[in-house]
C-alpha cells in the first residue's frame, strides 16, 4: 500500500512515496509560485496508486475542516502563496484524501513517532528560513482554534543589538530576529562562513534560549526538538542551551528537563522529520 506525503517548506518543497514504512521514492523543488511548484508534485505522487497523501505546509493557514477556506494559505510573507488554497489544490489534483497539517505539526507527529513512546509531550522548533513550532500533547498535534505560530513571540532585544527585523509584521519577534533569512541579512556571510564565527550563534542561542524557555513554560514537554537549516550548525544548541539555562534561573525543574542536552535536542529522524510525519498524519504506519 503506497502514501504519499509532502513537505511544503518556504525554500523547498519535498514530497516522498511510502510503502510498508520505507520511503521508496523522493523529490524535491524548489519553492516558487504555486502552480510551477505543485504541478510537478502532482505528477511524481500521481504516478503512483496511492491510499491517501499527508500535507504539512507552512502558513499560517487555515486548519479548520468546517472552515470553507479550510487548507487556504493566508498572511505568509511569501506573496505568490497569499490566500492560495493548497488543500484544494492537492485534493482535486490527486483524487485520494489528503490530511492537512503544518509543516512543524507534521514534524513534531514524525518525531513523536520516533520516539517510539518514550516522549508523548514534544515542541518541535524549525530554524530555517523563517522559524515555526509544532507541539505534540499526550500524542496529538496541538491546534487550538487555529494552530501555535510560536515563531513570532516576542523577545528581549540584545542591548547591542541594533538589527531591523525581517519580519514584515513585528519588531522583536524570534523569527524577525533569529531565522535564516535574519542570519544572512545580518552578516552578509555564507553558511559556511557563518559556521565558524562564535558571536553569531552566541546571539542565535540568546534568542532561542528566550524562546525554548517560554515553551518550556507554556507546554512542560518531555523534550524540545530543533530542526531546520540553521539547527545544523553544532554551536547552536551549545549556546541555546545556555541561554535557557540563564533565563531559567532555577526557576523551573522538573525531571525530563534535569539534563539539557537530553532536553534540547536534534531530531531523531534528521530531516525526514516532516515527511515521516506527513505519512503518519495519512495513516501510514498504522
């Protein structure tokens, strides 16, 4: 039995098919306006004879099945997307039934699955080019009314730190202050050579520190998951980690979070978290 499931990123969109667990066959493309980037997802996933196909997107978008905009695609900085339907889209362009989350939602269902048991709490932290936050309690997906976007609280400026935001809607927001696309209008640099200046992920780890913390605060996960591009660079959890610890200031402890660098961690999966968890959120694995 194949299942489809599609990661639909703000850079990239990837897209796999399953079978029995094992994803046999992958694409990616890179992310430009709707029809030029879906029609080729369409034709790789409809070659195949699938049961049904999981979508987790970026957003903010609307998660609400008795919405009649349900799976619209509204104020996301990326203008060619603004109020693109991509529920309706995948649906009448697949004709199998698709289970629509967000990115970070499908993420944070993957690492659950990963985890095998052992974490039925998880925030899961995407660092890319923007940054957005999937919550896992007791084993579901977090919504609410609408779904988290975490990735716009506001912190505590550095006292040096003079940088606009590149968020169009906030000042102090994590993801104006901290994403990839903060990193690289910043310093002008290259990954490659922003993995070796320390003042980078020291202010990188001041501001997620902030943050992890908040969610620490509000969700009382068995543990914390950082993912994305910018998660990859090995300072980074270092200095976030010390970060929390300083806002924390004893404050908060309770037994999962007594060891950090078992709190606040990378994911099991890599960067197969989403598309894993699109395929579970369809019902693969079941």
């Amino acid at each position: 039995m194949y299942y489809g499931a599609i990661e639909a990123g703000g850079t990239k969109f990837r897209a796999a098919v399953y079978r029995n667990g094992e994803k046999i066959k992958e694409m990616t493309i890179a992310t430009r306006d709707p029809e030029t980037t879906l029609e080729p997802v369409a034709c790789f996933l409809g070659s195949y004879p699938l049961k049904a196909v999981g979508l987790g997107a970026f957003g903010p978008i609307i998660l609400d099945e008795n919405d009649p905009d349900y799976g619209l695609i509204t104020e996301t900085p990326k203008e060619k997307w603004r109020q693109f339907n991509i529920y309706r889209y995948c649906a009448e362009r697949l004709r199998v039934p698709v289970y629509l989350d967000t990115d970070v939602g499908v993420a944070a269902l993957g690492e659950y699955f990963a985890a095998g048991g052992t974490a039925q709490n998880i925030v899961y932290v995407t660092v890319g080019t923007g940054i957005g936050i999937g919550v896992i309690v007791d084993g579901k997906i977090f919504r609410g009314a609408h779904h988290p976007e975490l990735g716009h609280l506001q912190v505590i400026r550095r006292d040096n730190d003079r940088h606009p935001s590149v968020c169009p809607y906030h000042d102090n927001c994590l993801e104006g202050l901290a994403s990839g696309r903060s990193l690289t209008d910043r310093y002008r640099m290259t990954p490659e050579e922003l993995a070796s200046v320390d003042d980078v992920w020291e202010l990188e780890g001041y501001y997620l520190g902030q943050a992890l913390f908040a969610y620490t605060l509000a969700f009382a996960p068995d543990k914390i998951v950082v993912g994305g591009g910018v998660a990859d660079q090995e300072n980074l959890l270092p200095k976030t980690r010390k970060y929390f610890d300083l806002v924390n200031n004893g404050y908060y402890r309770y037994r999962r979070m007594s060891d950090l660098e078992s709190y606040i961690v990378l994911p099991l999966r890599g960067k197969d978290a989403g598309l894993y968890g699109a395929y579970r959120l369809a019902g693969g694995g079941e």
